[in-house]
C-alpha cells in the first residue's frame, strides 16, 4: 500500500457509520465508536463476510464512547457494546493489566474511542484520535480499490519518554460466509494454546506444527477447517512464524468466495486465533457463538511471548492490514484474484 497520509485539515465529527463502495464491496466504518468496520458485505452476492453478533442491535443501542476506568468491568461493558465486524486494539489488547501507570481496561481504549475523520471521498476514509490512556496519537486509512481493502495504521508517540503499546487488527468471521466446508490456510508454522484461558490444554505442550492442535485428552485436531456449529469447542490461541509474508486465506466453496488476509511483517510478528462453537456459554454468548478469526498482532496473547513494544519519544511506526476477496471461477481448481 502506498503511504496515504491524512492531509492536514480541520477534523469533523459524525454520529452515523460511513458507508465506502465500489461496486463491489460495501464498508460500513464508525468513526463515532474505535473507526471499527462494523459490516463488510460482497455486492455481487449480499453476502456479509463479518460476524455480526446475535446482540448485535442491543451492543448498538447501548453504545456509549469511552472506556471504562473500573478495569474489573471493562471486559463485560466491552462485550455489551460488541456487535461484530473488525477493530483496532491500541495501546493495549486482551485482558485489563497495569503499565505506564495506568491499569489499561480489556481491549484498551482506540477501539471505543470517538475518532475524527480528515478527509473522506467515495473509496476512502481518514481518521486521527489522541488517547488518554497514553500519549499517543493513531491515525489510520481505509481505502477500497477494485476487490482489495487496504488499511494503514500510523501511530506516534507524542511525548518525551518511551511508551509501551501493544496493537491488534481483530477481524472476526461468522455465518452466513463461515461454516464447516470452509478451508483455512496460513503462512504461519506454529501454533500455541493460551496458558491463561486453555491452561490445561497449554499444559498438553506447545507449539504444535500448524495445522494441528491437541484436545484437553490428549487427542489431535485440525485448525484447518472450522467446526461444526454448537460442538461447544472453544480453542485460543496465537500462530507464529509467518515468514516474510504473513497471511491466512479462508474460501467457501459452496458460495465461491474467499477471503486472503495479509499484514506487515516485523512489528506484527504474531497472530491470535480464535475458534469457538457454542463454546461461550455465559454473559453474553449463552452458548449462541460460532466465530473463528486470525488477528495479527504485536505479540502473543500470553506467556512469555506478550511483550509490549516501545515507541520512543517522538517515534512512529506504521502497520498495514489488506483484506483480498478471492473467486472460485470453476474454470480450474484453483481460486483466484481478481488479475489471477
């Protein structure tokens, strides 16, 4: 992706999501509540390519900007205002934990953060936001072109001493384009069970070679494909060792459509996985998920390998997440891209 910066113009606020099309796909962005995607739909087909949740109108009517100071909730307050589609956690993810002397809420504060839009055309958006959480400054880029999506994230430390930061693209999948027919495939080598919410599983050994994973008795399964719904699997992880060129492809071949995910290599040097059938059985799932989703990241989800990276006074850094749409042509046995 080419550098598209935010021109320097004075920002506007809106309280409705932006919509960005092309004929061929349709981005619904919401720069009033963490610049999410809330909706990503294929044209041509109406297919939704997100997961949107089954609360997802209660999570929208419920909204409100900002993160939660009490640290203890803010894993339930963020699932309650979650309905689906695709964030940006900065300058934290995952669990509520301490640095920079502030206790940072689950997910951190970018994704439910009003961000401000700078310049806006039928294709692209740009938006900018100052945290307080931290003395950062994010701005990111969505641009469609043709059947590509790309974004850019540009962060800079705004102050005079280093800042720890971790970042996460939290893409997720979900019916009507996930289901058990899909193929998965990644550049990455390794997988690894999160220590902390699949301990037992953790304690099994890990990392296994991709596309493997090992069930709480000690049996194999593949990573693969995704379950069948309401199996009650729930498996958590992160992928590593991608390579010079990190990326995951899922493709239904009943409705001829994939999805090639790609990343920039270095700072995002791991990915959390997700899979879960009917696995989350409490507040506010009640056993009504079926998800699976790949985020690059800065670091692992847990043990050793979560370490924050340092932006130090005045530094930047930028990170770039594509999304390709795939076609199955049946004119071979391959997929491919629009110029494939």
């Amino acid at each position: 992706m080419k550098r598209a910066d935010c021109p320097t113009a004075s920002p506007w606020q809106v309280a409705d999501p932006v919509v960005l099309e092309n004929g061929v796909l349709r981005l619904f962005v919401d720069p009033a509540f963490g610049g999410e995607i809330r909706s990503l739909q294929d044209v041509g087909t109406g297919t939704q390519l997100l997961m949107q949740t089954p609360w997802q109108e209660a999570a929208l009517q419920h909204r409100r900007t900002g993160f939660s100071f009490d640290s203890e909730q803010s894993m339930l307050e963020w699932w309650a205002r979650y309905g689906g589609g695709m964030q940006a956690m900065f300058p934290h993810a995952g669990i509520a934990e301490p640095d920079n002397g502030f206790n940072h809420p689950f997910h951190g504060e970018a994704c439910v953060q009003r961000w401000n839009i700078v310049d806006r055309s039928p294709h692209t958006i740009c938006m900018t936001t100052n945290l307080l959480t931290a003395p950062l400054q994010a701005q990111r880029t969505i641009r469609l072109d043709g059947e590509h999506i790309f974004i850019r994230d540009h962060l800079k430390n705004k102050s005079t001493r280093p800042v720890l930061y971790m970042f996460l693209y939290h893409p997720a999948f979900g019916r009507p384009f996930l289901d058990p027919t899909c193929t998965i495939a990644t550049s990455a080598r390794k997988f690894t069970y999160d220590p902390v919410f699949l301990a037992e599983c953790s304690a099994l050994g890990s990392p296994l070679e991709w596309p493997f994973a090992r069930t709480a008795n000690a049996g194999r399964m593949r990573l693969d494909r995704p379950p069948e719904y309401g199996t009650g699997e729930f498996t958590f992880g992160w992928l590593s060792e991608f390579g010079a060129e990190p990326w995951y492809e899922i493709c239904n071949p009943g409705l001829g459509i994939g999805l090639r995910i790609s990343w920039s290599s270095g700072l995002l040097s791991h990915a959390w996985m997700l899979r879960d059938s009917a696995g989350s059985q409490g507040y506010p799932w009640h056993g009504d998920s079926y998800t699976f989703a790949i985020e690059p990241a800065t670091c692992a989800s847990g043990g050793d390998e979560r370490k924050k990276r340092t932006l130090m006074p005045g530094e930047t850094a930028d990170l770039d997440f594509n999304l390709e749409i795939l076609r199955d042509r049946r004119s071979g046995q391959s997929w491919e891209r629009q110029n494939g």
